[in-house]
C-alpha cells in the first residue's frame, strides 16, 4: 500500500499563491513600501533564521513559543525561524545602526512562520510589510506610525479602513493603584479580554464601577475620550488618558479621514507594548481578522533601551479585503514576429505571449494560451 502524501499536499497553514494572486501580492507589497519610502522610511532586509538567543531579546522574548528551532549544522547553535520582523529590525537599530541619527526610519518586507496558526488566521507563513520609528519619544511619533500605516493602506484601495486604538499599559496602571496583584489580576485581564462586566464587577471589588466604567468606554475616539475623562483616574493611569489624547489630536489633523475607535481595555496581542497601541481593520462586508497591528514598545536592550514605535501589515489579510482587479490582457504573438516588434508593444503597456512554434489557428492558440488578443496584420486583435 502506497502511503506517500499526494505531491500537491502542504503542511497545515501553508499554501501555493497561484497567478494572478502571486503577481497581485507582489504588486500590493510593492505600492505599500513605496509610500514608506516616501515618507523616508529605508528599508533593510533581516535574515531568514537567527541564532534564538539574539531573535529572542527585547520584544522578541514574546515569539519564543511561536517560533520554529533547529539546529544550526554550521555553527553547532540552536537556531529560529523568525516569526515575527520587528524584533530583528530592532537587533539591526541596536546594533549595526546603532551610531545611525535618530529618529531612525526603517521598513520591511518579507515572510515570517509560525509554529501554530489561530482561528482567525490560520496560515503559518505570512507575508509582511512593516515600518519602525526608532529613537522618538512624543506623541508625534505615534501620530506618524498610524497615518503613515493608514495612508499605505488606502493608498492600496483597502475600502471602509479604520484605526482602534488601545492602551495597554492602562489597566496594568489601574490594578496596581488598587492593590489588585497575582492571580486576582490575571483573573481581571482575562474578564477585560473577553469584556465581562459582571466578572470585572466580582473580581475588581472596590475598583469594579471604575473598571466597568472603563470597559464601557469602548467605542468611537470622542465618545471613548469623554468617557475616560468622568473617570477619577489615578497618575499613571491619567497621563495614559493625555497621551491618548494627544495623539487623537494629532491623527484629527494628520488623517481626519481615518476613523477611529478606542479599546482601553484591550491587551492581547499587545503584551510587550509599552503605550499607545492599533489595530486596522476593514468594515467591508466579509472581511475577517486584522489588517495590520502596531504601537510602541521599547527597542534596542535592557541596559539602552530605546523608545520606539512602529507597525506591521499582513498582506494575507490586505488580498482579502481588496476588490478583484481587471486582468491585464495578454497578447499572443505568433512564431516568427520580429523580436523589435515585440519589445515595442510591450512599451506600449502589452503583456505579450510568444509561441514557440507554427500554430494552424492563431486565434485558437490564443484561447489556448489564455490570451484575449492576437497580432494579426501587425496590430492587436481580440480573438472573441
């Protein structure tokens, strides 16, 4: 009995993109840096796989259990498979950038694995395009990283686009005034995340009108800001509450077209995130997961950290959104046309197909090859 796997299965999460998606992503990827690069992020290309010990410090220590090991059969070292681009480029800002000026723009793009997919996104091997704004503390630099991300992605054609924003260091803040530690906080994050309110309300004790108040304020940026601001927030939690407003400012005058919501509460996905925190999302009919998450975090290694923030898009995600676009037509060139002929036409914008050998219908050949022209009598005619 024959039980080798049939030669077009792939290991769970992984999958061929076949044309014209191939060519479509690559298009995609292309029109996203090239708004990053105009607004003077350069871009730098990480490796593939990395010795585990340097993918997984600083904000890489979160990855550890996403991430592929091996054994490096060169060096003798265990190494990974990166699971995630933001880590490296910090290693790059930290290290072989490090005398580089700062604020120190840099983008990516390129494919990350990952040991396990969700329900959401199942696939294993995702394509990213991501920007990191390195070495800048203000509000100003959270404003760039969602307008610049916002900008790539309608620049795209991504229909219905919208920024959440969240706060991950305001509950961690808020427990912590309110002596709510250990398990009892581990108790309350997972109530926030799954917005519990009566939970919240039994595990918050003392705090839980103010954290059922919090997770109330979910909603669009005004209605979220008011609301924050009938909070009694204690200092730490308060200067949360004006750097978000700050940033709301700004985006008001950088993207007004971008709507955005606010999540205070929200923190997963979000664990290493030091401050202001997004998500993008698509409110087409049919669109399903993130388009792209960032925020800020700390760069660079424990002993010179670095502010930092940044974002990364996922072009699986981004493909699904995007209306299908019109094929480009392709012109059958029959055997024999001059080579100069072809190169002409192909300036002229043609995709051109050149036959290998004599074909008794041109016309059929055409069909055949999947083009919707033929060159007859020296000029482009559709064979329908």
């Amino acid at each position: 009995m024959n039980d080798a796997p049939h030669p077009a299965l792939l290991p769970t999460g992984m999958h061929d993109l076949l044309p014209p998606e191939a060519e479509i992503e690559a298009q995609v990827v292309a029109r996203l840096m090239a708004t990053l690069a105009a607004h003077g992020y350069e871009r730098v290309k990480p490796p593939l796989v990395e010795f585990e010990e340097t993918l997984f410090s600083g904000a890489g220590a979160d990855m550890a259990t996403a991430t592929f090991r091996m054994m490096d059969p060169a060096s003798h070292r265990m190494i990974g498979v990166r699971a995630d681009m933001t880590p490296q480029i910090a290693r790059i800002a930290a290290t072989r950038l490090c005398d580089a000026s700062r604020p120190l723009r840099l983008s990516y793009a390129g494919q990350v694995l990952r040991v396990t997919g969700s329900e959401i996104r199942p696939e294993r091997q995702v394509g990213q395009v991501g920007a990191e704004l390195i070495g800048a503390e203000g509000s100003a630099a959270d404003v760039e990283a969602i307008a610049v991300a916002g900008e790539a992605l309608a620049a795209i054609g991504v229909p219905h686009l919208s920024a959440d924003i969240t706060l991950p260091r305001l509950v961690p803040a808020l427990a912590e005034a309110y002596g709510i530690t250990g398990p009892r906080a581990v108790s309350l994050r997972a109530a926030l995340d799954h917005k519990d309110a009566a939970a919240v309300g039994t595990v918050a004790g003392e705090a839980g009108e103010l954290f059922g108040n919090l997770l109330a304020s979910v909603g669009p940026a005004g209605t979220a800001l008011a609301a924050l601001d009938r909070l009694d927030l204690p200092e730490r939690a308060r200067a949360e509450r004006i750097r978000l407003g700050a940033v709301l400012d700004g985006l008001a005058a950088a993207a007004p077209e971008l709507k955005v919501t606010v999540d205070p509460v929200e923190n997963r996905g979000f664990e290493y995130h030091t401050g202001i925190s997004f998500t993008f999302f698509s409110a087409m009919a049919g669109a399903i997961g993130e388009l792209g998450r960032g925020g800020r975090y700390q760069a660079g290694n424990p002993l010179t950290p670095e502010p930092a923030t940044g974002f990364t898009l996922y072009t699986d995600t981004i493909l699904r959104t995007l209306p299908s676009p019109a094929a480009t037509p392709r012109l059958l060139l029959p055997y024999g046309i001059d080579r100069g002929r072809g190169r002409l036409l192909r300036e002229a914008g043609w995709v051109t197909v050149a036959a290998l050998g004599p074909a008794g219908d041109w016309r059929a050949e055409a069909r055949r090859l999947g083009c919707a022209y033929v060159l007859e009598r020296d000029r482009p005619v559709p064979i329908a």
